[in-house]
C-alpha cells in the first residue's frame, strides 16, 4: 500500500514540477514562444515522455496554464493544448527508441498549431507556409535542443527519475 501511494504522489509532483517548468519558460521567453514563427523554449521539455509517463499531463497542463495566462485565443488555449498532449503520448509511446521521441511533438505541432494561427487568430498566412515556420521552430527546440536535452538528463537518468523509469 504505502509503494502504491508513494508512487501515486510522485507522478503528481512529478507532474506539476514539469507543468510548472514549462508554464514559466514559455512566460519568461513569451515574445518568442507566440505567433506565426515560434521558437518557445518550453517545448524542449517534451523529450521528458522518454523518461516517464508523469510527463505527458505535465506538458499537458503546462501548454494549457501557459496559453491561458499569457493571454492567448480559446482555441489555442484548447487546441494548442491538445497538440502538445498529442506529442506527448506519441513520444511515451515511441519511447524505445531514442531518436523518434522528438518527432511526434514536431509533427502534432507542425500539423495542428498553423490552423490554430489561422482560426483563432485571422492569420492570412497560406495553411504550408505557417506549417513551415512552425515546423521550423518546433525542429529547433525539439528536435536539436530536445535531443541535447535528452543525451544529458539520459546520462543522469537514474538520479534523476530513479525507480519511477519508463520500462524500455
């Protein structure tokens, strides 16, 4: 009983830890983590499905706290939010092999986010070229700062997430 509660409570904290990490990373850089081009540096944190489950409602909810209080569109604070669940779950699922953890993120990002900038916003960019800029951030957070990210916490993996590991 006392494990099973034990591991209940870390995967909350676990979680909020992560909501909040990337709740004040999109606020501290919020001139660069909105728009048709985005570079949002919080985004780097959705390598941490590779490492444990506790992450994706923690990204979850730290998309959806960070859209809201920064003031964005109901639909980005809807939609926005359910991409970046949408990555989360398909990196914890591809969790075995460290090189595709970064694509679904990238991918549900790239896909959903420039229909989001068109309905939510009024953006006039054509749906490809919107897809392009975001796309385009998305690879550099996630895909090469991510994967910075991952190599690092992976050498510390143990101290760091110890017995609550995703099973490989």
């Amino acid at each position: 009983m006392h494990y099973k509660t034990s591991e209940k409570t870390y995967f909350m904290v676990f979680s909020a830890a992560i909501a909040a990490v990337y709740t004040v990373l999109t606020m501290v850089f919020a001139p660069i983590s909105f728009g048709p081009i985005q570079f949002r540096i919080s985004e780097i944190l959705c390598i941490l499905p590779f490492f444990t489950p506790a992450a994706i409602p923690g990204l979850f909810i730290g998309c959806f706290l960070s859209n809201l209080l920064c003031g964005a569109a109901t639909l980005d604070v809807i939609f926005g939010s359910l991409a970046t669940l949408i990555g989360a779950i398909g990196s914890y699922k591809l969790r075995k092999n460290r090189w595709l953890v970064c694509l679904p993120p990238i991918l549900a990002n790239t896909i959903i986010i420039p229909w989001v900038l068109r309905y939510a916003y009024g953006s006039e960019d054509i749906i490809w070229y919107a897809m392009l800029t975001v796309g385009i951030g998305e690879i550099l957070v996630i895909g090469i700062l991510g994967n910075i990210l991952l190599g690092v916490l992976n050498n510390y993996r143990h101290v760091i997430f110890g017995r609550f590991l995703s099973d490989k």
